[in-house]
C-alpha cells in the first residue's frame, strides 16, 4: 500500500519564494499561522516546544485537534490557496465545534519555510496515523517542474492514540536565541480567541513554560481609564450595531511603549490590522501615548471580497468598503482622547484636595478675573506632567497661591541683579529657586530669562567650563533642547559597565568621562560635551564624542536593561575649525544624530524660542521703571 499511495504538492516556485519564504521571516507570525490550523481543527490546547541544541534545533508544534486523515493531506493541506470556508460542503466557516474558520487564503502552510528548511507532520485522524515529510531545497529543485513528491514515512497505520496533529520543524534558520517571554509577548498580540477551551503553551529546554489565552495581552497593560463599545453601551451607534463591532479602549497611567500603543482590530479570532490610530497626528495630544485597545470586526473577513493583506498585518484599507469603518474609528480614538484630558484632571484634582485640602478649580473661581487665566494655565501644567504627584503638585500650588498673592521673587530678583559677577552666588541663587522646568512652573518665564542672560554673560566673559558652565547646565538643561533633563553627570565608562552589564569584565584601555547623559520625552537618551566659549571644535573633539556615541549605542541602547532605543550626542564649544572636508563630515554625521553646537548660534536659538517671554518681561520692566520715575 506505501509504494502506491503517493502526496502531491503542486505549486509555481515564485509563491513558495514570495509568499513563504519572503513574507514570512520571523518566528511570531510563522507560529501564529500553525495556531490558527489548530484552532481550525478544533484544538482546546497548541503546545509549542522549543528545542535549541547548537546541533540540532527543532521547534515543535503540538495540538490535540481532529487531525487529518490521508486524502485530507492530499486534496487539502496540501493545495496551495485552497479556500476552507468555500470548500466545506457544511456549515460554511465554521468548524465542527461552531468556531469561526480564521483560515481563508490556504498560504499558511508556506509560511513554515521563512523559518525552516525541513518539515515533519506527524497526524492521526479516526486512528489512523499519516506521517509525511518536505524539504525546501528539494521542493525548489527545478526538476521538479513545479510538482513536489512529499516524503511518506508513514501511510494509514492503525493507532490507538487520540487525534491530534505534531509539526516537526527542522533547518531552523535563526540564529539568534529565542526569549519565550517576548514570544509569548508577540503571540499574544495576534489572537483574540473568545473561547474558553483554548490555550497556547510555549515551553524551552530550560523548563521555562508560558500559556496564553485570551487574556494575555492585558497582562502587559496598566489601566487606568477603559471606554467599552458595544450594543449596551453603544446603543445609538447604528454602525457599530449593524457591524456587530464590539471593543474598548484603555488608557495607562504611564506612557506605554510605542509597540503597545494604538488599536489592534481582530475578525474571527485572529489579527487583521496591527496597532495604529488611523491616520489621526498623535502629536496633537499627549492622550496618544497611553491609549491602546481592541475592536472585533469579524464583518470584514466574512466579506465575499477580501479585504486583509495576505499575511494578515493591516487591512486594505484603499478599498471603499474600509472608508466608514475608518471615518468610525477615528471618531472613536478622537471621543476617547477628550474624555481621556477630562478624566485626568479630575483624578489629580482629586489627589491634590487630599493633599491640600481644598479643590484648586474652586480656588481659582474666587481669583479676580485677570488672573483667573494665569492660574488656570499654571494648574494645567502641572495637572499634565507626570513627573509631578500630588503632594509636589500640592506644594506647588499652595506656592502659587502665595505668589499670586504677593511678588514674592522681588527680592531675589534684586538681590541677583546686585550679585555683580559673583557667578556662585547667581548659581545658588538659581539653585535656591528650583528653576528646573518641572519643579518650577509658576516662575518659569522670568526664570529662563535670567538664565538666558546668564548664559550670555558667560560666554561673552569666556567663563570656564568646570565648574562655571558645567554647573549651569547642570541646572538648566533646557538651554541646550527643551526635551532634556539631566540623568547622569560626569558618567564614566566604567561606571556605566559595572550599572548595566555587572558580570561583565571589560577593562577599558582609557576610562573615558562623559560631562552628560541626558533623557528627554520619548526613547532618546542625549549625550552632551561641554568645551569652553573660547575652543574651536575640530576633528580631534569630534572623535572623541563619535567614540562616546558608539559606546553608548552599543551597551546601552535597545538592550533588555535599558528603555532607550536611540541616542543623540552633542559637543558644544564657540566656534569650528574651517575647513571643507571637516564642515562635510559635521553635515554627514547629523543622520547619525551627531550634532556640534555653537555658543553664539544656541544662545540665539533659545532667544527666539523664548522670545514671547522677553518681549512680554521687557514690558513689564519698561511699566515699573516708568511707575517708579
């Protein structure tokens, strides 16, 4: 019987190349592609199994489904672009169980070969066993003329186990180590299976064993406010009712990484559009970074015209059918967003009457009316920064309340124009007023002015740069790009290898200092060079601050120990060397992120950054000189 039954894959090698091999390059959605197989054949459990001997790695896949039997290999599993839910002659799209068939396309078997070479499947189906082999070099051996013989190793045999289907992967083609949490993290994002017998398992030779369900994805999550959108809360939204479309919407009470932001939409269990906000500018509000969430669309995969992208990444969203479902779901992310403003500073007024004793909005109504929008505008600020809780925001407060009562900064403003040029006292005068942008708030025009002017006495003085400048920018980071905050000062090499890497033993040949490590909004870590007003920045410096930025790149960046993903560096001095081939290089190294400053050039950037701030003081200077004469 062995020597005549015969498997049969018939195929053009461009669709093995290009919607295998190609579209499918990374474990996750080749994975996610065998777990939709075995959820289509009814599976309650899939349990992957990663096996990494530098000799021999495999990776298993293991369900307990229905199994195929032989002609079902042959006339099905193996006809490439077979589509299940027009080829059941019941119950169309559905499964036995009443699923929803997540397959449509019938190219989810090539996709094995973007990570593999060789294939083994192992199946029994009504106590029959069939065990079948393929092997991509010989599939794409053009002998074949586009029909390939699959191994049969075993044919019928009569068994007493359960149905069930175990894939054997082999020739894996990755390299790198495989981290399951971070798969785990990966398979997670891409199903949305609303049964309760069904559950993913990835284990490794370690004894390391995750599961995930239905739920898992939310693990990752740290709510804070959750809109719900379906018939009961939704029930004069005709779309969503004629469309079956439920979901929600979460907010976090921290920014969440960019690959968690966004809305993820699910049709029949499985993802078909990955994370965005469709078309809408995120850096209109800040709402954008903490907002992600789910909606199930399963009417655009039931569509007779097909409508996802053949590896299930996005819709198609060109297609006129899409447009409203668009149009709906930026009107969804836009109600959210000013929901989201208002929530949010409820809860911190919340917070801070525990803390103060008193709700500020009713403060400010009993403010006269000329500082009723001043106050409002300071309270905002504060409301918004995450850096300030709500006995900091208190105090600040309960300090504004005071300041509004009383110019209470008369003196200090005095005593620092009467400070000569005794540059530690103006720099404790600054430290005493806590001008550091989220501390200070309430001052932070007069503040930054004086700063600014500071600056400029400095470089036209050729002040040093250790302490005078360094210290400076120590307490004013915002002169340099308003994004930044200090992080470290004066970080050396070493010191950085012993925080983030303490097993390991490097010894560095020059144990190099940086003035600064700088974060900022965002991913970007800034490293900053201080040289004097007087020093030209030539090649010398520049390599030297190119030397840090590699350091920095390859230790700290996108490693599991860091949250930062890109740097950016700086050196600062008051002129450059001239030269063309050296200007060329400073031009070129600037899509690295590799920047040199120049004092005169920076401080007349930050002049007009701040313009509306000097204007406005220098009228009110040029009122109280004229109200004094």
């Amino acid at each position: 019987m062995v020597e005549q039954a015969e498997l049969t894959l018939t195929f053009d090698l461009r669709t093995i190349e290009h919607l295998g091999i190609q579209m499918y390059k990374t474990l996750p959605p080749v994975l996610a592609e065998m777990i939709s197989n075995a959820y289509d054949a009814d599976a309650t459990f899939v349990d992957i199994k990663l096996i990494e001997n530098d000799s021999n790695k495999q990776i298993l896949i293991i369900d307990d489904g229905c199994g195929m039997s032989f002609e079902e290999i042959n006339n099905s599993f193996l006809v490439i672009g077979r589509n299940r839910r027009k080829s059941d002659s019941q119950n169309i799209g559905l499964t036995p169980k009443g699923r929803k068939v997540t397959g449509r396309k019938g190219l989810g078997k090539l996709a094995i070969f973007g990570i593999a070479t060789h294939i083994e499947i192992q199946t029994v189906k009504d106590g029959k066993e069939n065990i079948f082999a393929m092997d991509l070099n010989d599939i794409l051996d053009e002998k074949n003329n586009g029909i390939y013989k699959p191994q049969i190793i075993k044919y019928n045999e009569d068994v007493t186990c359960k149905s069930g289907t175990k894939i054997i992967l082999s020739g894996i083609k990755r390299k790198n180590p495989i981290d399951i949490f971070d798969l785990k993290a990966s398979i997670a994002k891409r199903f949305a299976f609303d049964v309760p017998d069904f559950i993913i398992n990835i284990s490794n030779e370690s004894d390391e064993t995750v599961t995930i369900t239905n739920d898992t994805k939310w693990e990752y999550i740290n709510s804070q406010f959750e809109w719900v959108f379906d018939d009961k809360h939704c029930n004069e939204d005709s779309f969503l009712q004629d469309n079956k479309i439920i979901g929600k919407i979460v907010t976090t009470k921290t920014p969440l990484p960019e690959e968690q932001r966004g809305i993820f939409l699910y049709a029949r269990g499985k993802l078909v559009n990955a994370n965005e906000f469709y078309g809408i500018k995120t850096t209109t509000s800040l709402a954008y970074n903490y907002m992600t969430g789910v909606f199930y669309i399963d009417y655009v995969d039931d569509s007779s015209t097909d409508l996802v992208t053949t590896n299930r990444e996005g819709l198609i969203w060109e297609r006129e059918e899409l447009q409203t479902l668009k149009a709906w779901l930026v009107d969804k992310l836009q109600f959210v967003e000013k929901q989201w403003s208002e929530k949010r500073t409820q809860l911190k007024e919340d917070e801070i009457s525990k803390v103060t004793g008193y709700k500020p909005s009713e403060w400010i109504e009993t403010l006269p009316k000329r500082k009723q929008k001043l106050a409002k505008g300071w309270i905002d600020s504060i409301y918004k920064d995450n850096s300030i809780d709500e006995n900091k925001a208190g105090e600040l407060i309960d300090h504004l309340q005071m300041c509004l009562k009383f110019d209470s900064f008369d003196d200090m403003v005095t005593d620092l124009e009467n400070s000569g040029l005794d540059e530690v006292k103006v720099l404790d005068l600054f430290k005493e007023w806590h001008l550091v942008e989220a501390q200070e708030l309430y001052n932070l025009s007069r503040g930054r002015i004086k700063a600014i002017q500071k600056l400029e006495q400095f470089i036209n003085e050729d002040a040093k740069e250790v302490p005078t400048i360094h210290n400076f920018i120590k307490e004013f980071p915002w002169i340099l790009d308003p994004k930044m905050t200090i992080y470290k000062d004066e970080c050396t090499y070493s010191t950085l290898l012993q925080e983030h890497f303490p097993e390991n033993n490097e010894v560095l040949e020059e144990d190099k200092r940086l003035d600064f490590l700088c974060t900022g909004f965002g991913d970007t870590l800034y490293i900053v060079e201080l040289k004097r007003p007087s020093c030209r920045i030539s090649q010398k410096e520049l390599s030297q601050l190119l030397k840090y930025h590699a350091f920095i790149k390859d230790h700290l960046i996108g490693t599991s120990e860091s949250s930062y993903h890109q740097v950016a560096s700086y050196i600062i001095g008051g002129s450059i060397v001239g030269n063309t081939e050296f200007n060329m290089q400073i031009e070129a190294m600037k899509t690295q992120r590799v920047y040199i400053e120049i004092y005169p050039e920076m401080l007349s950037r930050v002049k007009n950054y701040h313009k509306e701030f000097i204007d406005k003081y220098n009228e009110l200077q040029k009122r109280e000189t004229t109200s004094v004469s």
